[in-house]
C-alpha cells in the first residue's frame, strides 16, 4: 500500500525495535529468515494469527509492505474509535495496534515491515494441492514454503498464513494533486495533532472523509470538505454532525488547481458557477482506493472475486497455505475485525496440527499458562 509513502519512509532505515524491543526490520538489504509459520501481513488478523500461533510454540515471521505494524488501521484510522471489537466498548486504532503488538510480544515474532511478499515457491516434493474438501492431505513433514521478497531475500516457513487485508491498495487521486504529494496533499491521517492550527481541505464524501472532517475540526484553524456530489455516501448520523459542527462544506464542488512554491498553499474550487480560492496547509485526498490481490493473485491460489477462497478451516487450496482476514472469501462470511479474529485463531491452530501431527487442534485454556505474559 501507498508505494510512494513507503519507499519515502525507508530510506536511510535499517530496522528499528518496538515497544517491547522485537526487532522490526525495513531495509532493502536480503533476509534470508525462517520460522515455523509466516504471517503476510501485519494488521490485526495478521497480528492475532502470530499470537495464536506462539500460544502454541510455534515461531513467526510477520511480512508487510507498509512501515509500520497495523494494516488499514494503521495507516487510514489510527485516530478513529472502533466500536466492534469484542471487549472494547470504544477503542482507537492506534490503540488496538498497540494492544496487538503487546500481547504477542512475548512469543518474540520477527517482523519484516516495507518488504514485499513477491512470490511463493512449493518445498512439497509432492506439488500437491487441495480441493478445499478433502481433510487426507499429507505432504511431508519437514517441507513447507519459501516467500521470496521483493527487492531480494526470503522467508522460509513450514506454513503461510496470508493475512492482507484489502490486498495492495493505490490511492485514487487527480492531476493537480500529485506534484504536491508529500508536500501538503496526503490520503490518509496517521496523526491528527499535525495538522494542529492549519486550514484543511478534504476532498471526498465517504466515510473517512466525513470522519477526518470530524476528528480535524477541534484542531485545525479550519476544516474545508469539498464533495462533488449534492449527497454524501458516508454514514448519515455523520454528515448530521459534520453539517452541525464548524466545518465548511462544498458540495457540488471539485478542486481544480493547487499552487505552491515549496509546499501547497491554496487550491481553487469551483462551485456551481463559482469559483474560490482556499487557503490551505494540508489537503487530504479521501477519494478511495484502486485494489488489487497484487503478486498474491500469482501463487497459484484459488481467487474468486479478488479474494482467496478458503474452507472451514481456513485452508486455501495450497497445502499448509492458509488465508484470513478481509483477503479470504467463503460462503456467509461477514467482513468485521471480530470475524477476522476467529479465522487467525482458527488458521493458526489447524498450522499447529499439520506442523506436528499428533496434536490437538484446540488449545489449551489460556488462563491455565502461568509461564507467559497474556496481556
């Protein structure tokens, strides 16, 4: 996700630890890694399916493209609060990031941040695949995957769980935008508290949007929302709000000029017949995003409707390669973080019982270990 972004952040950056002093790496130099299972992709699902698979010994490698752990949350709501996660009446994002990366901490995951996962080569001697139907796939026991990244290194693992959320995801955005990317026009929020003080222009009518206008209005000298539809697509209680608070809203409206010497310092909107001039510091482009499954969608995985399709347990149709999150698919599912929670748990302990045959598939109570710091 956001290419630019991410090729920006890592220059100059070898690796840097987290809270909990795990080593998170971000360099273009080769890895060449191993662990039990890889995690591709570091949002919540990804993060919860490291855990569940520490809970039961088994080492992890987490692979992610953006710089930094979290996934969508991370990088387009950090500030928002989230209302449906189980056990949190209200979290914010940054926080439910956080509470992750704590909890499995202590099984010691190696992350690999800003490095893609370019490719996935079968050690099986067998190639075999599966049906999604069939619970009499065998493959060797000490085989498994090696995920080549992209840039060069690998990963080796005896098992894959693909946890990439929306897939690779590319901003949309408009000419007169792009030569002020970085210099004032952004597509996501990470931080409100940057934007302290400055006029900002928004520039779309979903959800985050709205949501932005919203968290931006305390903060900024001004808040602008430019929408080029008469009606919003965001949640209706929201545009109540947002029309309620002390934002300006265009609709109708479309910005067609930026200007700027160093960074950006106005854009012009034409309204109907009218045409302003806007003073702004920061603009952010809430237009949506282009996705696609990205290199995923050549390793052989069954796809349908550019998502993974998995069965009850989580299998893809690549033995001991496992799919959760918003990037799986299978008949009723329900797109929420809570659900994507379950398929982690579940992934993770059907890797646990191929990676050592004789095991049980539920784990143990976790309030029964007293070796390991839960929380």
């Amino acid at each position: 996700m956001y290419e630019r972004e991410i090729a920006e952040r890592q220059k100059g950056l070898e690796f840097g630890m987290n809270q909990a002093g795990n080593r998170m790496e971000m360099t273009s130099a080769d890895v060449d890694t191993s662990a039990d299972v890889a995690v591709v992709g570091a949002g919540p699902a990804g993060l919860y399916a490291a855990y569940c698979a520490g809970f039961r010994g088994l080492s992890s490698v987490l692979v992610d493209a953006l710089p930094e752990p979290g996934g969508q949350i991370a990088a387009l709501y950090p500030e928002k609060k989230i209302y449906d996660v189980a056990g949190h009446p209200a979290v914010r994002g940054r926080e439910l990031i956080d509470n992750l990366v704590a909890q499995v901490a202590p099984f010691e995951p190696h992350y690999l941040l800003g490095r893609t996962a370019a490719s996935l080569t079968s050690d099986f001697a067998s190639g075999v695949t599966s049906d999604l139907t069939s619970d009499a796939l065998a493959p060797d026991a000490g085989a498994g995957w090696t995920i080549g990244l992209e840039g060069g290194g690998r990963v080796r693992a005896g098992a894959v769980v693909i946890a990439g959320g929306l897939g690779r995801s590319v901003p949309r955005t408009m000419p007169c935008l792009r030569p002020y990317e970085g210099r004032g026009v952004a597509y996501h929020v990470p931080r409100l508290d940057e934007h302290r003080d400055r006029d900002v222009v928004i520039v779309g009518g979903g959800d985050s949007a709205v949501d932005w206008a919203l968290a931006l209005a305390p903060i900024a000298r001004s808040v602008t929302v430019v929408h080029r539809r008469s009606v919003f697509r965001a949640h209706e209680h929201s545009v109540k709000q947002m029309y309620a608070a002390d934002i300006r809203v265009l609709t109708d409206a479309q910005v067609t000029a930026c200007k700027g010497a160093e960074r950006l310092e106005e854009v012009r909107v034409t309204s109907g017949e009218e045409e302003l001039t806007l003073p702004v510091q920061a603009l952010v482009a809430a237009l949506g995003f282009i996705t696609s499954l990205g290199p995923v969608a050549e390793w052989g995985l069954r796809v349908e409707n550019r998502q993974i399709a998995v069965d009850r347990a989580m299998r893809t149709n690549l033995p001991r390669v496992y799919a959760v999150g918003d990037i799986c698919t299978y008949e009723g599912r329900v797109p929420l973080v809570s659900v994507g929670f379950g398929e982690a748990a579940t992934a993770a302990n059907h890797a646990a019982v191929e990676l050592r045959p004789g095991s049980r598939l539920a784990p143990e109570h976790s309030s029964d270990r007293e070796d390991v710091p839960l929380s």
